[in-house]
C-alpha cells in the first residue's frame, strides 16, 4: 500500500486484483528467505526447549528478516529513478567506492517517511520473541504426531515457496499472470526479485541469424575512405537528469535550462532523443562506448566489463588525440574511474584531482560551478586535437546547491537544473576566449 501511495503515478489501472495476487509472490519470498529458521523449527527435536536454541532462532529470525524488510522499503523510493524492483546488481551499486556511505545519511533525512515506516517495522518484528515448543515424549502417539507436522509443514513450505502447485516455480516473469496486469512491480517485492536474480548469467546469448544472413541484411562493418580526418577537438557535456521536460526549446511552457535554449538556436538538435538507460552508471558506457543498457545489472558492475572494447576515447587516442575524463565525484563513485582506465582515457579528474573541499557538496562531489571552472583551466593548456567527456552532478539526487544559492529549505531537481544550466553558460563563457574554441565540436546530451 505504501509503495502504491508513493508510485501511483508510475502505476496504471490499479486494482484490488494486484494485491492479491502480490500476497502470492510475498509468501513465496517470506518462505524462501525463512529456510533455515524454517528447518530449525520444523525439524522435530527437544531442543527446542532450550533457552539457548530459542535464542538462536531469534537472533536468525532478525538477521535474516531485518535486511529484507529494509531493501522492500528502499525500492518505495527507489523505484522513481529505476522503474523496476531491485535486483541483485543492487548490492553491486552499494559497495561501488564510498558512494553508500557518503549519501546514506542525506538519504535517510531526505525521505524520512520511508525512514519512520522502517523502524515501525523493525518495531514490531522486534517484539516477536515468543516461539511456543512442545517437548517431544518418546511413546507412539507423541512421535507420531510431530511427524505427521513436520511432513505437514514441509509440504506447506514447499507449495508456498513456489507459489502454488503450477508445473513450474514462479519467477518474476509471472507477474501480472492472474490478474492480467501491467502493475508488475506493484505485485513483485523486492526479496523475491533478488532472491531470482542471484547467481543469474547478466546476459544470455540470443542468436537471430547466423553471422552470414546477419551481414546480408544490415551489414555493420564499412571499409574506411581515404578521406583526411578532420582533427576537431571534441567536448562531450554528460548533463545530469536533463529530460526534455526541463528544456524549453523542445515547446515547453516553461524553461529551466534559459542558456541551454539560447546554444539549440545554433546547434543540431536531436528531436528523437530517448533515454536508454535510467540510471547514471549506465550512461557512460552507452555514450562514449555504444553499449546500452541490455541487462537487469549494469555494464560496469558485471562480468563483462573485464572484456575488451572500443569507446570513443581508444578510437580517437589511435588517430593522435589526447583523452580526458572529468566527473567531481569522489573516485571510485559509480565506478566510472575502473570504466574509464578500461575505455582507455588518458586522464581522470574528480575530487581528489580537484583538491578543495570547501566546494564539495556533502554525498557526491564537487558542486558544478567551481568544477566547471576546474574543467575549463584544464582544456586551456591541452594539446589539440583532444577529446573530452564531462559528466556532471549536482542535478542528482539528494538535491543540494551551494549556500549562497540554498536560499529555500526544499531544494528540488528544477532549482538543481537552473543552476547546472547556469554553471555551463559560465564554462562557455569561459572558453569562447580560448584559441582552441573555433575548432572544438560541443555535444551536450542527458
């Protein structure tokens, strides 16, 4: 209900059907993430009696359902920015770098509903103390009748574990079946989907056509020309949480991004423009790389990222230019530093390269405007030609400015927008003045 009252927006023609039929897959997860304290209760035998072994199953009881509980409570929120369930690549976000560590507490303060919901829960799972034991008396009747619950219990768990007595487990692809809905994280939980991604291949191989047939119909390998290259410098702008919602030359009513509109008057503008991805770990790779987002777990966090592959940086490094990367995070956030020493950059610039902490936001990094203005000194002494990618970060939530700006007490993503908007009309003004600047290529994306 919760997550329901949170995402409604996201939701479409909700009905009681999907709560009943989310009760299935709730069950099947409670009972999955259960089997050990399941097997030491079940199991017949006098321990049970024992203060010590009631003080086990307890503590299990909290090891195992405390985590659960709180990762289910995190989706309520985290769903907006992903649109689906976690699943396990979510770990894999939690201990890339410091980044958990740094925003957990801005997190926990930003969305507070969510934060008092948990520890009511964890309340109330906490009183939960009391297991009622018999003990077992060794004549026919007693033995008799704790088996006859253990085969009961352990015919209960199963049927209910798998979610029924279909042919086959449920799996996540289930949803919806019953109540022929397209709700399917409103029914899925959390626990259920990790517990059905872990151990999981990223990718599975999909073959279409053979590689012959494939090549008749699209081929995708051209012979160069002998045509020279034209050694423009090039400067890719990464622009955080930046929809076309936000940007007032696409016939908006209202502008966020003023200095944004005034560039699309003498620029190529991409009406098609679509996101591929909804997270930021994702838009590197797919941007610089042409590796979009074709699994549940980013390509940075998985197995794959270990392969080797081309980006536009060891393409271009191969015909004489020099290759950078900046980004004010911390290193080590998202991953991007390991990504861009695989990529082949030349150089990485974040927070530890920038060394000032008096502009440092709190959770990511540098605000925009004092690293923008770090990014342009750096360009005015490159070798030419050189290719440059800048991903920026203080549109990203939790939304916070710098104090001579934080003049509100809410400081939502419109004001975060209007303010990277205007630290990248500083950084051009900036740079107009240098030599290099006719001879540049600027490609500003989301």
């Amino acid at each position: 209900i919760f997550f329901y009252l949170n995402n409604h927006t996201s939701l479409n023609n909700v009905s009681i059907f999907d709560f009943v039929e989310g009760i299935r897959f709730d069950i099947s997860a409670l009972f999955y993430i259960n089997i050990p304290l399941i097997i030491l209760l079940l199991f017949p035998n006098n321990l049970r009696t024992k203060n010590y072994y009631k003080r086990l199953t307890n503590i299990l009881f909290y090891v195992v359902n405390i985590p659960f509980i709180t990762l289910n409570n995190i989706d309520i929120e985290y769903f907006k920015f992903t649109q689906k369930r976690s699943t396990i690549d979510f770990f894999a976000l939690l201990t890339l770098g410091e980044d958990t560590k740094n925003i957990l507490p801005q997190y926990i303060k930003d969305y507070w509903p969510i934060t008092v919901f948990t520890i009511v829960q964890l309340y109330l799972l906490l009183k939960l103390n009391n297991i009622p034991s018999e003990k077992i008396i060794l004549n026919f009747k007693s033995i008799n009748k704790h088996i006859i619950i253990f085969i009961i219990g352990i015919s209960f768990f199963v049927v209910s574990a798998r979610g029924g007595l279909q042919l086959k487990p449920i799996k996540p692809i289930n949803a919806g079946e019953l109540s022929n809905s397209e709700n399917t994280a409103l029914i899925l939980n959390t626990p259920f989907c990790l517990i059905h991604t872990l151990g999981k291949e990223s990718l599975e191989p999909i073959v279409y056509f053979n590689k012959n047939k494939a090549n008749l119909i699209y081929p995708v390998i051209h012979k160069k020309n002998n045509k020279k290259l034209i050694s423009n410098n090039i400067v890719i702008l990464i622009m955080e949480s930046y929809s076309k919602e936000f940007v007032g030359f696409y016939d908006n009513k209202i502008s966020y991004t003023p200095f944004l509109d005034s560039l699309a008057e003498y620029s190529i503008i991409f009406n098609n423009s679509y996101a591929n991805g909804l997270k930021s770990i994702e838009a590197l790779p797919a941007i610089t790389a042409s590796i979009p987002t074709l699994m549940d777990n980013p390509f940075i966090t998985s197995d794959l990222a270990r392969n080797k592959f081309k980006s536009l940086a060891s393409i271009l490094k191969e015909v004489g230019y020099e290759t950078s990367f900046f980004h004010g995070g911390i290193r080590g956030t998202m991953g991007f530093y390991s990504y861009c020493k695989r990529a082949g950059f030349d150089e990485y610039h974040g927070m530890e390269e920038y060394n000032n902490k008096l502009d440092y936001d709190g959770t990511w990094g540098i605000f925009d405007g004092p690293f923008m203005n770090y990014f342009a000194n750096n360009l005015k002494g490159k070798n030419e030609p050189f290719f440059t990618t800048f991903f920026s970060l203080s549109s990203h939530p939790p939304y916070i400015l710098p104090e001579i700006y934080d003049k509100k007490n809410n400081i939502d993503i419109y004001e975060t927008i209007k303010y990277s908007d205007n630290s990248m009309m500083k950084f051009f003004n900036q740079i107009k003045e240098y030599d290099w600047f006719k001879n540049t290529t600027f490609i500003i994306t989301a």
